[in-house]
C-alpha cells in the first residue's frame, strides 16, 4: 500500500546487489508496480537494469495476467489470486526453463488452462541509440538560466520533510528514521541523530532547539548547534505532523 515511488533506500540497495552481479547473470526484476510512470521515478530502476542482462520484469499491482514491456524490457503482470466475482480464484504456474519462461494460469479444484504467455530466455540489446523513451521534462529550468544549485547530495532514504534553515545549518530527516544537519554554504554535514522510525515531520527551529516527530511515536528535542538529544515525549502513536 505505499505510495507510487521507487524509495530512495531501494534504490541504494538495487545499485549494491548489482555491483556484485555479473553482467552476463540473467536477472529477473521483481517489483509490485509495473515500471512504467505509475511510479514517478521508474527510470531509475530501468536504468539500471538496462544495463545487465535482465531477461524479464515482472509485477502485480494491476491484479491481471498481462504481457508487458518497460522499455523494451520484456515483462508480465500476474494476476492476483482473489476471484473478485469468478467463482473460483486462481493463480500462477510460472515454468522457468533454459530457453523460456512460460505462464500457465490455474483454477484450483477446476482446471488449469492452456499457457497465455510465453518468453524467450535470451540477451537483450538496452543501447540502441535512436530509441526515445518517456522522462520527466525539467525544460522550466531552462526559463531561469539565471538560478543555479549550489549544492546538492543524496540521502540514503526518502527525503519527504521540508528542511528547516537555521543559522548556517539546513536540517532534515529521512525515511530511515536519520535527522542531519548539513552547512548551508556546502551541504557537508554537521552532526546527525537517528530515530527509531521514518520522519514525516519538518522540524521547528528557535534558541538552538530543533523539535521534530518520528514514526516511533516520539517527539525529540535536539540541540540545534551538535544534535544532542534535550528530551523526548512519548506520544503512543506515529508523529506525522509538523510541531
């Protein structure tokens, strides 16, 4: 039941399970959504793929048996095995041999039917140069020539609050629970504290205090200038909200 995005840790964890791939090794992509812009960051996983030998994608989500393809990567929807208004569910007989991957559908207690798809094992060619795929279009940054990043860096997690500027620091907390303080004139980071769950909330800042929520049911106060815990209040349920 998450959102339609690719979290930022996934992805971390994507790039180390391919560094240690062969190149040559036939991979098959699991995935609850199909990599398509249902998800708003779905190029940052065929990306990647493209560039090992993924024979085959395949996902759910749409709770149908349907033959796919993410950027000509061959790919298959499975259906879900609640009946909805059949009379029976069904499932999946998903047979993987050394030249295919065949996909037979079966009505427990009725039948299994004949296979509705069928791919071929083989090494695929991702780098044809003349083929467009869609991405996000960013041409707005083209209108203001004039502004510029300073400085950007990338977090092991989601990023989903808005950072609180106070005196030289930005501060901020992800997904995986961590809070940074990082220097406003280069984004090296300054002192870091981590919760016991994701952080949703933008902190508040004054007097050197930094007050934020965590899912762990916590609200912290940390000091703003070395991120030392001042106190924290339990709650008994997620803190989402900003304070």
């Amino acid at each position: 039941m998450s959102d339609g995005h690719i979290p930022r840790n996934a992805v971390v964890w994507l790039d180390e399970v391919l560094k240690k791939t062969d190149k040559q090794q036939p991979i098959v992509f699991c995935n609850h959504y199909p990599l398509d812009n249902g998800l708003d960051n779905w190029y940052e996983a065929t990306n990647r793929l493209k560039q090992y030998n993924t024979i085959l994608a395949i996902c759910g989500h749409g709770h149908n048996n349907k033959a796919m393809n993410f950027e000509d990567i061959p790919a298959v929807m499975g259906r879900s095995n609640l009946r909805a208004k059949a009379t029976v569910g069904g499932y999946n007989l998903v047979d993987v041999r050394a030249d295919s991957v065949i996909y037979t559908e079966r009505r427990p207690g009725v039948e299994t039917l004949q296979p509705w798809t069928k791919l071929a094992v083989q090494k695929h060619n991702y780098t044809t140069p003349s083929k467009q795929f869609e991405r996000p279009d960013y041409k707005v940054n083209q209108q203001y020539a004039q502004v510029k990043a300073k400085w950007t860096i990338a977090s092991d997690a989601n990023v989903i609050s808005t950072p609180a500027v106070y005196k030289e620091g930005v501060i901020v907390g992800n997904q995986n629970g961590e809070v940074v303080s990082l220097s406003l004139k280069n984004g090296k980071r300054q002192w870091s504290f981590t919760t016991s769950g994701s952080i949703f909330s933008s902190p508040a800042v004054k007097d050197d205090k930094v007050v934020l929520g965590s899912g762990d049911g916590k609200v912290y106060c940390l000091d703003a200038r070395n991120g030392k815990l001042l106190w924290a209040y339990t709650t008994g349920a997620s803190v989402l909200g900003c304070p």
